[in-house]
C-alpha cells in the first residue's frame, strides 16, 4: 500500500509544473539533469533563471529590491562570461539542460518545455523588427540542435529534433525531425506510422 502511495506521490510530483516546485528543489533537479556539476554554464544560466523568477514571488518591493539587484548582477555575469541570455521572464519548464555554452539567446517570450535541450549557437527569437515580441513555443523533450535558430511566433511539437544550424520559420509537429535552411521536415512520426 506505502509503496503505491509513494509511486502515486512521485508520478504527482513528476507531473507537476515547475511553478509547484520550490526554488531549492527546482536547482537540485537541474543540477542532477547538468550532470551534477554545478560548474558547467548552462546549469548556472539555468539556476540565475530560477532565482529571477522566484525573487519575483516577493510582494514587497522593498524587500524584493536587494534580491533584484543580486538577479541583476549574475544575469549579467552569465550574458558576459558564457554568453547565454535567459531572461526571467521566459517560460521554462522542468530539467532543461543548456549542453555547453556561447551565442545562446533566448527571447523573453518564450516557452520552453520540460526535459528540452538547448545548445551552443541557439537563437530562439523574433523573426521581424516590426513583431517583437513574437516568440517560439517549444513543447516538451525538444532536441535542439547546435547552431539552429528558430524564429517567430510558431510551435514546436512535443518530443521533436531540430538539426543542428536549421532555420526554423514554420511550426514543427510533435516527433518530427527539422533540417536546413529553411528547415523542412525529414522525419515525421506520422510518416512512419
Ligand atoms: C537532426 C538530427 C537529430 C537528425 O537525426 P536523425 O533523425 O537520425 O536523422 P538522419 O541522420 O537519418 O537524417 C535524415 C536526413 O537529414 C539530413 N540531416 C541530418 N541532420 C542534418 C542537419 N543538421 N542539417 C541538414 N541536414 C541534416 C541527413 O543527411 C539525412 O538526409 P538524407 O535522407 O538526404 O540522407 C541530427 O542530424 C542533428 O543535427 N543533431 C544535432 C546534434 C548536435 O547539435 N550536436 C552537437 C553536440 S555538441
């Protein structure tokens, strides 16, 4: 009986979004997705994440003003020195893992879905000036691939890859594989079955 309810509680606590989760139980299992190694960039872009978005939990602007200013200062720290921008304000899922480091821009209105990779050279952004705040969506478990750039207000599917150095303008569907420039589908999961 303990023992469903346990596997009950951790398929729950699996499941849950990541906004159920607390800070420290939000880096640990980053940390555990980066290897355990809290040196690498991408966990520390990751954590610096993280703690913007909890700090804003803090009604009081007064005591949220410290806390920001620290947010600040490593947000900085992680653009200059690894070169990887992740914003607060982008949706990030559970155990994403920034594989190694370097041009990587995030725009703030993304979403990124849980267990999703993201790599050096990535740019996930607007396509036109005029738009800016259009924004890709990515689902859960997406493999993005180093060098590729996905822009614009699209979707991408749930468990889909992106080949490395793709330009993604169109929605991808769930499973699907991306390649090129302009990236065309090469591998769709309906396409197989
Ligand atoms: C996209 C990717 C996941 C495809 O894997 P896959 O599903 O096994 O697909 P395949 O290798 O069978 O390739 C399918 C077709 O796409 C082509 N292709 C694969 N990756 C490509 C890429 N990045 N750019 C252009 N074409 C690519 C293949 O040549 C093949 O074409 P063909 O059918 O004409 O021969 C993989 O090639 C890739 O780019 N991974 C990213 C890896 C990466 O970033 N590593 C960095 C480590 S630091």
């Amino acid at each position: 009986m303990s023992v469903q309810l346990n596997q009950k509680n951790q398929n729950n606590y699996s499941q849950s979004s990541v906004k159920d989760l607390s800070l420290w139980e939000q880096l640990k299992e980053d940390w555990i997705a980066h290897g355990r190694d809290w040196t690498k960039p991408g966990f520390r872009a990751v954590a610096v994440h993280r703690f913007g978005v909890w700090r804003m939990k803090v009604k009081s602007k007064l005591l949220r003003s410290p806390l920001s200013l620290l947010y600040k200062m490593m947000y900085r720290k992680i653009r200059n020195t690894y070169g990887i921008e992740i914003p607060y304000t982008v949706q990030l899922g559970r155990r994403i893992v920034v594989e190694h480091q370097s041009a990587i821009v995030v725009h703030g209105h993304c979403t990124i879905g849980d267990d999703s990779i993201i790599r050096q050279g990535v740019t996930l952004g607007n396509r036109y000036l005029e738009r800016p705040f259009d924004a890709p969506k990515l689902g859960k478990r997406v493999n993005v691939g180093a060098g590729a750039k996905i822009f614009g207000d699209i979707s991408i599917g749930d468990g889909a890859s992106i080949g490395a150095n793709a330009v993604v303008l169109k929605d991808v569907p769930p499973g699907a594989t991306a390649v090129g420039i302009p990236a065309n589908i090469v591998y769709s999961v309906k396409s197989h079955q």
